[in-house]
C-alpha cells in the first residue's frame, strides 16, 4: 500500500484509484554536470516542498506524492524547472495559498514564447521575399531577362543569379567572334588541302616524265648496241 506523504492528506493508492501517486525524483549522477545539479535542486524542492521533519533519509526510497498536489495532476519533466508543476505546489498541508496563478502565468508565458517564434517565423520571409525582389532603379541594359532564379548551392543555401540583356550581348558577341575564327580556320585548312593535292599531281606528272625519258634512254642504247654488234 502506498500513502501519500505530504501532511493532512489521506489518499492511498489502494482505495483512490483514480489518483496517481510520484516518487520522490532521484538524483542522477550519470548525465553530465546540469543534469546533476538540476536534479539534485528538484529532488531538495520536492522536500521541501513535503516539509515532514519527522521523515528520515531512508525513507525517502519509499516517498511518494499523490496527483492531488499537482497543478495540472502530474509533475514536469525535468529540464522544465521553470514549470509549477516542477514540485508538488497545492494542497501541502502547511500553507493555504494556491499556485494556481504561478501555472496561469507559466502557460502565458509559453504561448507568448510560440507567438515570438511564429512573429520571427514570417519576418524571416517578408525578409528574404524582399530580398529576392529586383531593384525599381534598374537601367534599361540591366533589366534583369529571367525573375531571379534560384538555386540551391552545395550547403543548402539559396543563391540569387540575374542575367541582365546587357551580359547577353556580350555573350552574343564573343559567339560571333568564335564562329569568324571557326570559319577563317576552316577556309585555311581547305586552301592548304587544295594546294597540298596540286603539289602532289605535279609530283606525280613529273615522275611519269622521268620514267617516260629512262625507257627511251634504255631503248636508244638497245639500237646503239644492235647497231654496233652489226
């Protein structure tokens, strides 16, 4: 049978079935620095909190509290320190006064918190959304050709190009150019062809000559030599 601890208060889990009943939070040794100390402060508060000088440190193993003494029925978790429910606050037994107010203000304080975000929330676009918008001073030659596209880069992050008519003209040039000197290689490479296959038929008519002249020379020295032998 479990019995709640906090003084004047008669609930035992066996016949108030409806309540809920919480240990008294442990102290956690093994999750770094801030988790030591803020369980340490929770687990003193809820002492406190209790105020039952007749109870001794090995009893604590066994204390409990019931959902009665708990604003919203159940304690926070423990990194919410700033929430009432934190420790045991209503019905203590030694005071008469009510934290329900310290809740009221906790809950406004959360929604005021929410609508901060959210307010951040839409100045960050009305920000980037001006950001992305071209400047009404633009000159004619600089009129931006596309609406900003946008792009994503290697870390994620968005990145505004323009392509103004100005940068097209440019291009457009540079092409012409690339295309006269394309041309003017190619006509150079022709011309050097053509006079590469004329050189080659003089060689070849040459050659023709030459052999033409060896088989008349062969063919006077045959007579020559018949002519002596007569």
């Amino acid at each position: 049978m479990v019995l709640c601890a906090v003084v004047n208060c008669s609930n035992r889990n066996t016949r108030d079935k409806e309540k809920r009943f919480f240990r008294l939070p442990a102290v956690v040794s093994h999750q770094g620095e801030r988790t030591l100390q803020l369980s340490k402060e929770r687990r003193e508060t809820w002492l406190a909190r209790i105020k039952r000088e007749d109870l001794k440190p090995n009893q604590y193993e066994y204390l409990q509290v019931c959902s009665d003494h708990f604003i919203s029925g159940a304690p926070a978790k423990l990194y919410d320190s700033d929430n009432p429910v934190w420790a045991p606050s209503v019905r203590l037994g030694h005071s008469s006064s009510s934290r329900q107010c310290s809740l009221d203000r906790y809950q406004r304080s959360i929604a005021r918190k929410k609508r901060r975000r959210v307010c951040d929330g839409d100045n960050y676009d009305h920000v980037k959304r001006t950001a992305l918008e071209p400047e009404e001073s633009v000159t004619p030659d600089e009129e931006p050709l596309a609406s900003n596209s946008l792009n994503d880069d290697v870390n994620g992050t968005l990145v505004q190009t323009e392509l103004t008519v100005k940068d097209i003209h440019v291009m457009e040039s540079k092409i012409s150019e690339l295309h006269k000197s394309q041309e003017q290689i190619e006509k150079y490479s022709n011309d050097t062809v053509a006079d590469l296959k004329m050189k080659i038929v003089e060689l070849e008519h040459k050659v023709d000559d030459l052999l033409l002249d060896e088989k008349s020379f062969i063919q006077i020295m045959m007579i020559r030599c018949y002519t002596t032998l007569d």
